[in-house]
C-alpha cells in the first residue's frame, strides 16, 4: 500500500482542521483530510449568520466563514484532500484512509484529530414508533436544503431546544415548512432567550418544555409525534409531516478509541492537557471532538492555539512534567481541557469549557483539590443546557500539582 509522509496530518477539514492548517502550513508540510466532498465542515451548510465573531471579529453566514478559513489554509501552503476517509488509526501511529483513488496509509510525525461532532439520531435516541420517512437531524436536514436546494413543506416538530435548534427552524422556514413546536425535556429551554421570543412571534413555533417525545407516528410518512410531560405524565400528541432530532450530540471519537487515546468515559473525547496533547505524544485533538459543541471560532480557536504546541514537538519538545487531572461534580457533566501541567500554556483562550445538565441562573464555580477549597469564581452568565459554559481559567491559579485530582463544582448563589 502507498503511504504518505507528510511532517502533520489534519483529520477534518471543519474551522478547528482548517484554522490549525492555515497557522502550521507556514513552517511545516501539512496534509489535511476531509471525508466529504468540499471542505469546511459543518458551517458549510449553515447558511444562516452567526459565525466568525470572536477569531475573525466579523458576523458571516457559515459557508461565507468556511470559505475564508479554506482561503486561509490553501494561502499557507496546505495540502486538502476531500473525499478521503481515515477509517484506521493503527498503534504505531500510521493512519490508513479511503479515496477514490483507492486505499493508502499515511505516516505522519504529527496527527491533529479535528473530526467534530455529530447529533446523536433517532435511533440512537431509542425512541419507539414506525419508521417513516421524514425524520432528520439538523445536519440532515441543513444538508438536503443547503447543499442540495431541496424545498419542504408540512409542519414540522424540532427535539430539543438548544441553539442549533433554532437554527433548524431557520431552515425549514426557508424551506417552505413550518417549524411548529420545539420540544425540550428541560425545565426551561436551552437557548438564549434572545431566540425563544422572536421565535415564537416570527415563526410561531412554541417551545413545549419538560416534555419528550415517546413516540413517532406515521407508516410512509411521519403523521405526528407522541409527548410525555414528564411533571404530570400526561401524553398528547403533536400533528407533524417532519420531525427533526437536534443537539444531543456525540463527538465522532472513533479514530481517537481506535488509536488507544485515554478518553474521558462521560464526554466521549480524548483526554487532553491545555496544550491540546493527547495521551499519545505527536497525536493531537482540537475543536468539537473535545467540547461538544461549542461555536464554529471557538474550534476555529483551538486550531490556532494548537500550532505552537505542534511546533515546539516537532522541535524536540516532547516531555512535560506529569499533571493532574480535572474532573467536575454534577449537575457539570464535562471539562476541557481536563488535564493540566505545571508551566504549560494556558487553555485555549484562557478559558476551560463545560457542559451542565441543570440550569444554574447565577453560577458560582468552586475549584477543590484534597478536599480544600483552592478557588471560587462567580459568574455573570447563567449555566444553560444546550451550551457549553465557559470560565477563566485562572480559578486553577491555586492548584498543587502534588496533592492529586482537582474537583471543579459548580452551585447557585
Ligand atoms: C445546525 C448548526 C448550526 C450552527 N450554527 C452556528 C453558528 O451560528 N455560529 C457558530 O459559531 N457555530 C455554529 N454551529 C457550531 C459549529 O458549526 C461548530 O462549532 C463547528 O463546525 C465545529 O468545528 P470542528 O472543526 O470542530 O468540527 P466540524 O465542523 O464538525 O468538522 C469536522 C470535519 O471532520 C470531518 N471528518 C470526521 N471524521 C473524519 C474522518 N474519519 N476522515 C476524514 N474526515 C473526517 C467531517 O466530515 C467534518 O467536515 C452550528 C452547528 C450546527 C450543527
């Protein structure tokens, strides 16, 4: 079999893959590998705006962002091939891809795994029913009516009530359909209230919360959705002609198991310590693998933050000092990064990312290690479900990389 030897192979050409191959390609030969036929990940296909903010200080639709960090990487010297799959991360680090062209390894000194998220679908949700058609993910759906200018029509039930959910009802309104009701089974629905009221008063979708959805109803296609009201029990059900499952999503970590990353078992992703280092020296892991999801320019951000890391091992920097590991107490569910080492770099924009299960309108994060409690920031920014959360990292300031474990908690005040 062929095998390529490229200084750095990039997995994923997302913002996170793109954004660290414009910054690498500048000093080092850098390959990038994209499954699908063009590059630029998910904002390829999210034409509404909301992209670019905090790495390009520009508001962009999500293909017209995409475009600019291909620019970008193809400027700096970046080789990209698209419809090239890695389906093998093998132990000495040689990674075997599909194409076109056929089967060949790539044998890189230095892999960044940029591979993103999915939305978990409806069967991985195990929701019983028929199987009809008209049952989509947001992915799904953006896809169908983005790239293929495909038009839609009925009404249309969203599961889930994070932003991305909103950013369904977008599209199947410029598709033609009519988003009806949005189904949360929190207490109070995820997204930023900025989006709930215009939602309700432009496309008259009404967020049914506590709620989830026990049921798909229709035999070629969808007629309706049974919901459960989990306070009262009570079940209704919800006319639909669609029915699209958002959020709930699951990093495609199957490269990182496959190349025996340590993983965090809560999260799905790889273990990685604020220089973005896996548990493998050489393999690194950035973007929404590692927080899931978080916006397009904070992955985008992570694949700048990565570049001096990957040079300084190319450049024989290979060792750290051992670290301690963060873990987080519920209603947190994840952090990242979640290993941090005595004089490394700060995280990613100085922040560490979390994900809550439980709204907490005024946070207070509490930082812990052998019991003690070693920092406390409150902050101004209620903890939501839906999206991550996120806090200087300076309350790890006081942390003794001799006493074990830091616990990070989190109440209301
Ligand atoms: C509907 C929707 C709306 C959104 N709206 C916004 C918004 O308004 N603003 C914002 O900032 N963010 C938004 N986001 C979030 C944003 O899209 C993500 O944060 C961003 O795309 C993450 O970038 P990434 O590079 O980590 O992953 P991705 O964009 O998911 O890219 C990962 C890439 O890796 C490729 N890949 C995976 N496995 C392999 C493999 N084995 N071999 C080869 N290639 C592989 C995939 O095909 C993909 O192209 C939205 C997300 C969704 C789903």
């Amino acid at each position: 079999m062929k095998t390529l030897t490229p200084t750095v192979l990039i997995v994923g050409a997302g913002p996170a893959g793109l954004a660290a191959a414009a910054g690498l390609a500048r000093t080092v030969d850098v390959l990038v590998v994209e499954r699908e036929s063009e590059a630029g990940g998910i904002p390829r296909h999210s034409k509404h705006l909301g992209y670019g903010m905090r790495d390009m200080t520009r508001f962009m639709s999500g293909p017209a962002y995409a475009a600019i960090l291909l620019e970008k990487a193809k400027q700096a010297g970046a080789e990209i091939m698209t419809h090239t799959q890695v389906t093998e991360f093998q132990a000495d680090g040689t990674l075997v891809v599909t194409s076109p062209q056929g089967r060949f390894a790539i044998a890189p000194s230095v892999t960044i795994l940029a591979t993103g998220a999915r939305e978990r679908p409806r069967m991985a949700r195990r929701i019983p029913g028929d199987r009809p058609s008209g049952v989509l993910t947001t992915g799904q759906l953006q896809n169908m009516v983005h790239l293929h200018g495909e038009k839609l029509h009925g009404r249309a039930v969203i599961v889930g009530g994070e932003l991305v959910s909103w950013s369904a009802a977008l599209t199947l309104r410029e598709a033609g359909a009519k988003p009806v009701a949005l189904i949360s089974h929190y207490p109070k629905s995820e997204s930023y209230r900025i989006f709930r009221g215009p939602g309700r008063f432009l496309f008259g979708t009404r967020v049914v919360t506590n709620s989830a959805v026990t049921r798909v109803i229709g035999k070629r296609t969808v007629s309706g959705v049974e919901i459960e009201n989990s306070r009262t029990g009570e079940r209704s059900v919800i006319d639909a002609d669609i029915v699209v499952f958002t959020g709930d999503w699951v990093p495609d970590h199957e490269l990182a198991r496959m190349a025996g990353l340590d993983m965090d078992p809560v999260a799905k992703s790889p273990m990685v310590d604020s220089g973005l280092r896996t548990s493998k020296p050489g393999v690194f892991a950035i973007g929404n693998l590692l927080h899931p999801v978080d916006t397009a320019d904070v992955a985008a951000l992570d694949g700048e933050h990565v570049v001096d890391q990957v040079l300084a091992y190319l450049g024989g920097i290979t060792e750290h000092p051992a670290g301690v590991g963060l873990t987080v107490d519920a209603p947190l569910r994840w952090v990242s990064p979640n290993i941090i080492r005595p004089r490394d770099v700060r995280p990613a924009r100085g922040k560490l990312l979390f994900w809550t299960d439980k709204y907490v309108p005024l946070p207070v994060v509490e930082v812990r290690q052998a019991g003690r409690l070693i920092g406390s920031i409150r902050m101004i920014w209620p903890a939501a479900p839906g999206r991550v959360f996120r806090v200087p990292a300076s309350i790890l300031n006081r942390v003794d990389y001799s006493a074990g474990p830091v616990t990070i908690s989190i109440r209301n005040a």
